[in-house]
C-alpha cells in the first residue's frame, strides 16, 4: 500500500514516517510539507527506498489533489483546524481515505476559537457542513478515520473497548495527558513543558464542552469538574491531577447512552491552579486590546514570552499518562473496569511523539489493509473494535506501547 504523510517535516509527522518506512506492508510514504528543508532532510536520511517527496504548500489544493490520487491512504498530522477541514475536504473529493490526529471531530465541527476556519457560504451552520462532509465521504466510499492519535484516540478506543465489555455502562471517564517528566517539571513554569501545539493548548482551556452528565448533554467550561489522583501502576506512585477538557469531542455522540462521560486533561499537582490565574487576569484572552494605540492579543502576547521557556533543553524529556476508567455491570454484578499507560520518550521521539503518532500511522496501515468496513467520518471508538482492537493492540507492543487493563467488581 502507498501512504502520504500531509505534515511529515513536524513533530508528529517524522514519527509517522519513521513507523510506516519501517512496516513490510508499506510500499511507499509520501512526504507532504510546506517546509521544503525538513522533507530534503527526511528524504536524505532514508534508508528504506520508501520515502518520495512533495515540498508542496498545504493550501495549494489542486496540488495537493494530485499527490493524493497517488495514494491510497493519507495521515494527516496539521495541528490547525483550517487547514485540517481544506485537507479532509480535498481527500473526500478525490476518494481517498484518511487518517487525521486533530482534537476535532470533523462531523460535529467546534465553533468555540474557530482558529481561522470557517465553514463554506452554502451551509448554514458548523454542523450542517459537518454532515455534509460526512455524507459526501459516504458517497464517495471514502473513510475519514477522525481524531486517530492519543486524545483523542488511544484514550477513545480503550474506554470503547471497555464499555464494549460490560453488559451495561453508566459512567466513562478519560483522564489523559501530556507532562514533563518528574526530573524536570519544575525548571519549566507551570509545571509543563511544550510537546505539541502550546497555542493549541491554550485554546482548550479557554473554550467550553460537551460533556453528558445525568444522562444528558450539556456544556461545560474547560477545567471544570477537577480531580485529584495518585498514579499506582508499572511501578510509579505520584500524584496528579486533572480536569475536563475537549479532548474526546466525538463520545458524546458515539456513546449518548452513558450517564456521565467526561475527558480530563491531567498534570502535575499546581498546574491548573496557574492556568486559572492566568485566565483571572485577562492574559489569555484572544481577542487585542489596546495598548498606548496598539492592539495586542494577551494570549498571543503570552504565548512569545512562554514559548521559549517552556520549551525542552538539554536532556529534557516528556511522559505520557493514561488513566480511563469505566462502571457498569457485567452479569448483573457493578464492575469497573480502568485502562493505564505511562509512556516516556524513546528512540529519538518524545512521548508525545510516539502516543500520538504511532496510533495514526498504525490506523493508517488498517485502513490501507481494508480492515475497517465503515465509510463516512468515523470515530476511533466506531472503528477499532473486537478483532480490530486486538490487532492495533498488538501493534503497539511492537513499538513498545504498553496499556494495561484491570477488572474488578464494584462493592458497594
């Protein structure tokens, strides 16, 4: 199979390349960048014969058309919704499948900080264009694998997988995140450190979600309903803590029967405490405000000063931490069930790197393979399932992602 890479010079992308140039299955990767250096650069260092690049500008729509019927599957690892919807639009249109890792789902597109996305004249609204989007894929017989890296992703197919278990499900939380590790946290402020998009980042905190609470949907704040919990698997025992982001958006639609579903971002203890009074004091407002006659953004401000000393140095590295856990009954009996994974940088790719990107181009090789029946923009959770969940499972392992699954009866 040829798979194209839309993003490959970035963070993620090199390690979605690194893991598809490595797969017997995998003919040939594309390499799709607006940073025509960092393709040379990949492509210099190419040892598999695999990898042919596209130094093409994203927004260059027919020119991107035209890799894409190349291909016949795409990964797509931009970190703004803009050019994301443009990108998705494009593969529907040339009925090619895709892959993409973006805290969106595209079905039910977020209209909080749009992030300069904006849906076509001809629709009335977001989720008019949504459906829309996902009708022409069905259409079109094309799969948009949606929101297919850690969170979403991991975390959505490991607490589907849990719900799948139980003869009934009540509540479903997704506590996830990206940290410094331990050793390093308190050199950056806020107890952080950058491994994605900080901009990005910052738009979660500040916008509102849709959460299901008493069995029904609402909107929430981000950070609302915070938690506090020690961490006591694979031989680590910290505390951290977390609050509800938006991060799983496509949950509330795949699983409505639940009656109460929430992801929460987690971090190190004092974390939000600093977000909060950040957002008390204005500075992570977006929109300008005037400044002896200039018109700044705080946030944007913010972000300049923040950026470079949240960003790792030395022999910095980052952890990745999952903690799901679902409550249900399984043969009339009340039974938890929780999924755990600690993940640190390895091989030259940070946690990050590897949670989030390894998951896309596993979910990439399995739609490639034809393993997935489903057409439309679909969900983690909608598609890697049974058979197909034991079979990414296992591909994990292979690069060394290790989740753990624990069940247990409810007393009580």
């Amino acid at each position: 199979m040829k798979i194209l890479s839309i993003g490959s010079a970035g963070k993620m992308g090199r390690a979605v390349v690194s893991y598809l140039a490595k797969d017997p299955e995998v003919a040939q990767v594309g390499l799709l960048d607006n940073y025509e250096a960092g393709v040379k650069t990949l492509l210099s260092a190419d040892t598999s014969g695999k990898l042919h690049g596209h130094p093409i500008n994203v927004d260059d729509l027919d020119s991107v058309k035209g890799v894409m019927k190349d291909y016949n599957v795409v990964v797509v690892t931009l970190p703004d919704r803009r050019t994301s919807y443009k990108v998705m639009e494009a593969a529907i249109d040339v009925r090619v499948h895709l892959v993409d890792i973006l805290e969106e789902y595209h079905r039910r597109p977020d209209v909080d900080e749009t992030e300069g996305f904006s849906i076509p004249p001809a629709f009335a609204s977001f989720e008019e264009y949504g459906e829309a989007l996902h009708e022409k894929a069905l259409q079109n017989d094309v799969l948009v694998l949606d929101g297919m890296g850690f969170a979403p992703g991991l975390s959505n197919v490991t607490t589907g997988n849990g719900i799948s278990k139980l003869d009934s499900c009540e509540v479903a939380i997704a506590r996830v995140g990206g940290i410094p590790s331990a050793d390093c946290c308190e050199k950056h402020p806020l107890r952080y450190m950058t491994t994605w998009s900080l901009e990005h980042v910052l738009r979660e905190y500040n916008i509102t979600t849709k959460i299901l609470k008493n069995g029904k949907l609402v909107v929430v704040p981000a950070l609302t309903d915070m938690e506090h919990f020690n961490f006591t698997e694979f031989g680590i025992d910290t505390a951290m803590e977390c609050a509800i982001t938006p991060g799983m958006p496509s949950f509330v639609y795949t699983h409505p029967e639940l009656q109460y579903f929430a992801e929460k971002t987690v971090r190190w203890p004092g974390h939000f405490q600093g977000v909060r009074t950040l957002l008390e004091c204005g500075l992570l407002d977006e929109a300008p405000v005037d400044y002896n006659g200039a018109q700044i953004s705080p946030r944007k401000f913010f972000l300049h000063l923040v950026n470079p000393r949240l960003a790792p140095t030395g022999n910095d590295s980052d952890v990745c931490v999952m903690y799901n856990t679902v409550i249900g009954k399984k043969d009339g009996k009340p039974t938890k069930i929780e999924y755990h994974m600690w993940e640190g940088a390895s091989d030259g790719f940070s946690g990050m790197a590897r949670v989030t990107s390894f998951p896309a181009a596993i979910g990439a090789k399995m739609v490639g393979a034809g393993r997935f029946a489903q057409r439309g923009i679909r969900a983690p959770e909608e598609c890697v399932e049974g058979e197909n969940y034991a079979y990414f499972m296992k591909e994990l392992k292979k690069v060394n992602i290790s989740i753990s699954e624990k069940i247990e009866a409810v007393c009580g």
